[in-house]
C-alpha cells in the first residue's frame, strides 16, 4: 500500500573497541498508511537507529525494509537502495537548510538534482511554500527566518519531492517551549491535510501524545507496545511505559476478588478501589496499582457511599496554572493529584477525593518492569 512501510526481523549491533550495543533487537513494524507513528523512547533505545535504517542512511545487520510494495533493503534478497531512490522526505533535527541559499532555492533542491524542468519547480515550490504558510519568503536567506520558519523550510523541502512517506527525526527539539508547542499542532494539521505517511523520532512524551495517530515504544532495541495515544498513556498494562510516559501514582495493593462485570476489587492505601486488573490474577495476588495525577476530583462530604472514594489531607500544593499540584497523605501513602483550581484549597486541609474505576489500573506482577 502506498507510504506504508514495512520493517521485518531488522537487527543492528553497533561494535566499538569499548563495547557492543545492539541497537535493533530483530525488529518487526509495519506502519500505517497516510498516518502518523511516532517512536517514542528514551535516549539509546534504537528508535534514531530504525529511522537511519529506513532512510537508507545505515545498513541493518538483518532483516528487510519495504516501503509500499517495494523492497528496499533485504539482506538475504542482496538489496540495498540509496536514499535517493527510496521515494522519502526527511527532516532532521538540525533543519539541515544551506544558509548561504535561499527560501526558494533550499525547497527546490531536491527537484533540480532530479533535472525537473523550471516551470514545474517553480509551480511545485510555489505551492508547497503555500501550505505551510510561507509564501511572499522565497527570496529571503535562511538565516533570515526564525527557528519556526526555518522548521516549515524543512518540511517544504521535504514535501516537494511528492515522497511516499517522510521522516521526523527530532525536528521541534531546537525550539523554545512556546514554539515547540505551536508548530506542533502546525506540522500536525499539514501532515493530517496532506494525508500523507509519517514517522516522527521523539524523546518527548507531550509531543509524541500529540502529533501522533499511533505511538511506539521502544526500549533496549525492541518495540514494547504500540497503540493509540489514548491507550497509550491511559491503559497500558507494562510498567516501564507507564512509568516513562507522564506521571502516575504507584500503590501496593493486594486483589480481593472480581465483581460481575469483571473489574478487580483491590486493597491498597486508598481503601478498597474498584479497578481494571488482568483477569486471570488469582484473589490474593499482590499487584501494583497506578493512577494518573489528573484522574483524581474532589467531591463534597456526603453520607451516601460513593465508589473509590476517600479522604486525605493535603500536604504540600502548588498552583500550575491550569490546575493546583497536591501531595495528599492518604492510608500512609502520598499520592500526586492534579486538582481543579476554581476549588479552594490550602495546605493542611482535608479533602475528599474519588477517582472512576476506569482510570485505575493493576499492572501485571508477570510483566518486567
């Protein structure tokens, strides 16, 4: 299918007189078409090396690298197409704009060493400078742009060429908060518009929740889950994902049982919390149980009993802007929970606290951390 890529068994080892690091750990992805998928992980964890390998730009070990219906890199096929002839678009981090060029002449590069005739790159470069909000810029010299225009350069450049797919490796990381929060929503409408296929390198959690359609973990060289940024963030199962991506509480808690419609009775700090659970965890396993800090809202004192909810005090509590950060002491346990800041709160106060059985999960005792 047109801009899917697929990436199968693909291994890596870097060797150096200090020490062997296996980049890639028999990778296998397949992509999904005119979307985006962000590589999310920390630094090492190979999601840089996949890109290069996609790109061209390294050579696997083993494996195979399709995109669309062909085969571009295959080391049992003896297959092995330079970058140029991979039908890709890249930006890097960097921008890699040639400063002493121009608007205009750093977009239509990629299709003058192709020998496109003048009129068409005229046209293709017009446009494509359109789209991403730069047109009336295309005799101004790079170096005369902001950080933001020079990124939207190096999108247009990328774009001209017409690729079957592009690759993002870091490219908001030179931006300030405030840009870096802009272009992103920016780069995403483009990429939605165009309807085209994306790979996006990041190290950054809110950018990769943002940008993305389907998000990737990796770590030491292996994807470890892949879903929605949703699921991602809000009902992962595997510890280091969680732990990685935002912040959570982590309670001790023991299951008690299961009720009718299959959610896990559980007791830790809180009390007795009604959450999600593995199935097949046996009463009395002991499992860990996580919560997100923004799942937590307060309510009102009430004689009526209401499902997981309790009371703590807070002890330390900091105003955020958008919501109030609070430490509650609770059953011995501090949890962090971000609350509404219409409320007022102070530091020593009580407060009751409930939480929907949704937002808490048990994470499997069986899954490596």
């Amino acid at each position: 299918m047109q801009g899917m890529v697929t990436v199968k068994n693909l291994s890596k080892t870097f060797i150096s007189k200090k020490e062997t690091v296996k980049a890639l750990d028999d990778v296998t992805l397949t992509t999904p078409s005119n979307r985006i998928l962000t590589l999310l992980g920390p630094s090492g964890c190979g999601k840089t090396t996949l890109l290069r390998c996609i790109a061209g730009l390294e050579s696997p070990d083993a494996g195979e690298i399709s995109i669309g219906d062909e085969v571009v890199w295959s080391k049992a096929k003896g297959i092995s197409l330079p970058p140029e002839r991979r039908g890709i678009g890249m930006v890097f981090q960097s921008y890699a704009i040639w400063p002493h060029m121009t608007v205009f002449g750093n977009v239509a590069y990629p299709l003058q060493i192709r020998r496109t005739p003048k009129q068409e790159i005229e046209e293709r470069v017009r446009k494509v400078l359109d789209l991403v909000q730069l047109g009336g810029f295309q005799d101004r010299l790079a170096t005369k742009l902001s950080g933001g225009q020079q990124q939207r350069v190096a999108l247009a450049r990328a774009l001209v060429a017409e690729p079957k797919v592009i690759l993002f490796d870091e490219p908001l990381s030179n931006l300030d908060a405030k840009l870096r929060e802009s272009t992103r929503q920016e780069l995403r409408d483009f990429l939605t518009e165009l309807a085209i296929s994306a790979i996006y390198v990041t190290h950054d959690q809110v950018e990769a929740l943002t940008i993305s359609d389907e998000t990737a973990v990796m770590r030491g060289g292996v994807i470890i889950e892949r879903g929605t940024p949703y699921d991602i963030y809000l009902r992962s199962d595997n510890p280091f994902v969680v732990d990685f991506i935002g912040r959570a509480n982590f309670l001790e808690a023991t299951i008690t049982g299961y009720r009718d419609d299959g959610h896990a009775i559980v007791s830790c700090a809180l009390g007795n919390i009604i959450c999600i659970a593995p199935p097949d965890l046996a009463p009395g396993t002991k499992v860990t149980m996580y919560t997100r800090p923004e799942s937590f809202e307060v309510v009102p004192p009430s004689s009526l009993t209401r499902e997981n909810e309790f009371e703590g005090t807070i002890k330390s509590l900091l105003f955020a802007g958008e919501a109030y950060e609070a430490e509650v002491s609770v059953g011995g346990a501090v949890i962090l929970a971000k609350l509404r800041f219409h409320i007022a709160l102070e530091k020593g106060d009580k407060v009751r606290l409930c939480i929907d059985r949704e937002w808490c999960r048990a994470l499997d005792p069986r899954k490596e951390a």
